[in-house]
C-alpha cells in the first residue's frame, strides 16, 4: 500500500487531502500525530476542527501520545547513534559524540571553525559505525554560502588510512578491505564522490526559504530510510544569519522569535522521526555589560537556548588551535576540550 493509501484510512482523509499531506511530508501517522491542527489545516486546506480529528486519530493509529514507562524510554534512548566529531577530547565532552534525535547548537564568533565543524560531521557521518560514523547520508542547510565541495574532498583525503579502508568498502568502491589501498589516487577520488553525491545541499536565500527547506528536509530524510545510506545527520550553518537580518530592532523581535521557534520545532521534527543528528551552527554578539568572562554570547534568546539539547562554544586560541567549550547539556557536565583546524580536518590537540 502506499503512503496516501494508509492515510486515506484516516477519518476525514480522501484522496486530495492524503496527496496534499504527502506532498508536504506528512507522509506517516507518526508525522502527523506530533503536527499542531494550525499547521494540518494550512498544509491540507482544511478546517482546524478537522485537522484535530485528523490529528486525534493518528495519535490512536501510532499509538504515541500516552505516557510511558522510564525503562520504556531507555529502551528506546538505546537506539540513539552517536556521530563522532573525530576529536578524542570533544567526543568525550559530549558522552561519545553528537547525539541523534537531539539539537546540538554550535556556537562562535567569526572564524572560529563553526563551519569545519559541519563539514567534517557531514564526512563523518558516512563512516562506518566502528569509526565513529552513522552509515548514513547527509542534507546541508546553507544560508551563509559556506559549503565548499573541495573541504570535503581535504577532509576525506585527510581520513587515517584504516579509516579510508573501510570506508571505500562500505561505499561500494572496492569490494574487499584487500583491495582497498588508502594511496590510491583514483579510489580516492571515487571516494569523494560518493561522499559529495550523498550530501544533500540547498542554499537558503532567506528566513522563510530556510523553513521552507527544513520541511523539505523532512520529506527527503523520510524517504531515505529504506534506503542504503539513510540520512542521520541535518546541519544548518547558520541558523540564525537571515533571521538576525531581517528582523532588525526590538520591534521586530517578538516576530522574529516567533519564527525562529517554529524553525527549531520543523528541525527537530526531522530528528525525532528519522533518528537524525540535528546540527545548528549560531552567531554571536557582543554583550558590552559583561566586565568578567567572555563578552559574547549567542544570539537566540531563551527559545534557541531552551530547544538546543547541547550547547557547545568555539573559542580561538593559538594558532590553528581551537577550545572547545560544552555549555549546556541535560546529562553531561559542563567542560573544555581542544581541537586542531587543519587542511586534513578537525584533528586531536
């Protein structure tokens, strides 16, 4: 059956409207089950009566909505991945690595390495699970023009060899680890391709086409799941470049907040139906009030502060040196790590 046969089974759901939820990623009972009756009439161009009903009665099909037992949501927390940064000290900060069905918000000021950050993890992330990858794809949110294919094809020629090994095994470009020798040029080069051709990548030319792409990343990571590589990791660099733009001075505040929060919601969305590791990198501004510490800070307000599962600040420090700063997590200790940015990637201290 198809995905608009099973939701036609729905009460008050025909064939226009199962296609229109379809066509907008509401392409599951689950899907819909977690969406608000204002965001199913908009979608569906129905009544918001019936999009409670809609909503209602998928809560029932997918049985969620109840409460559960905490050995439950154990069980459940155990199928949550971890992508490994490929830094020792930083995976440790964050308890073995970026979590999947989870927000982790980087934050810095210019130049801090915010974006190497989201390239290695997009690298990263199509390793093998002994590597610390997730064996799945990636989708790239770009609002500040900062994807650069040819980081991609540094970092993956910077992999250790026994990484690259695997590697060209599980992307299909050798068969056996025998065949897979880390110096060759033209397996290389094959190896980046395949990696570049499984980054999904949309460039977002304002605040509203940014939310519009985290729908359509929902869409695309929904349908990826059965698929060989599906995607675990959705990174957004930067999250809050257009927002901070368009909505200059307090009097825009309120609508910008308002949007941005909606945003947030869409993301993590995606990472809680598909088991994806959700990155946003974010700004800074000054705070002139600060006389002690360091006088930035992310810009956000509580919303952001409040939706990130994980804070994590990028400082500068010697050279091509970076510190690494956890700021906020719900089950890990606040602390520092060091990293080093260079041509390879991100690399120990």
């Amino acid at each position: 059956m198809s995905a608009s046969e099973d939701l036609e089974e729905l009460p008050g759901v025909g064939p226009a409207t199962a296609e229109k939820l379809e066509d907008n990623g509401y392409d599951s009972y689950q899907g819909i089950a977690v969406a608000s009756p204002g965001e199913l009439s908009n979608t569906a161009d129905i009544g918001e009566s019936s999009a409670a009903d809609i909503i209602q009665a998928a809560r029932e099909a997918a049985d969620i909505g109840g409460f559960e037992t905490g050995s439950t949501v154990l069980e459940r927390r155990e199928q949550i991945g971890k992508l490994s940064w490929g830094v020792d000290e930083v995976d440790d900060l964050l308890g073995g690595g970026v979590e999947t069905q989870s927000i982790t918000e980087v934050y810095g000021e210019f130049g801090a390495g915010k974006s190497q950050v989201t390239h290695q993890l997009a690298v990263n992330v199509q390793l093998p699970a002994e590597h610390g990858g997730l064996e799945g794809s990636a989708i790239f949110v770009d609002s500040e023009d900062t994807f650069r294919p040819e980081r991609i094809e540094q970092m993956v020629k910077g992999l250790a060899d026994e990484v690259l090994a695997d590697t060209l095994v599980l992307h299909g470009i050798v068969e056996e680890e025998d065949d897979a020798d880390p110096t060759d040029e033209d397996l290389l080069d094959d190896l980046v391709a395949s990696v570049l051709e499984k980054i999904h990548v949309a460039k977002a030319f304002n605040s509203n086409h940014q939310i519009l792409l985290a729908e359509k990343a929902q869409e695309i990571a929904s349908e990826s799941q059965d698929e060989e590589f599906p995607v675990r990791l959705l990174a957004v660099d930067s999250l809050t470049a257009h927002f901070r733009a368009e909505y200059v001075g307090r009097g825009e505040l309120a609508d910008r907040q308002q949007k941005l929060n909606k945003h947030l919601h869409d993301l993590m969305r995606v990472g809680d139906l598909n088991n994806t590791a959700v990155v946003v990198t974010n700004q800074v501004a000054s705070n002139p009030d600060s006389f002690f510490g360091d006088p930035t800070q992310p810009i956000g307000g509580n919303i952001l502060g409040h939706t990130s599962t994980f804070r994590m600040y990028l400082r500068k420090s010697k050279g091509n040196k970076r510190i690494v700063k956890l700021v906020d997590a719900p089950n890990l200790p606040d602390g520092e790590g060091v990293m080093r940015v260079e041509e390879d990637g991100l690399l120990n201290e």
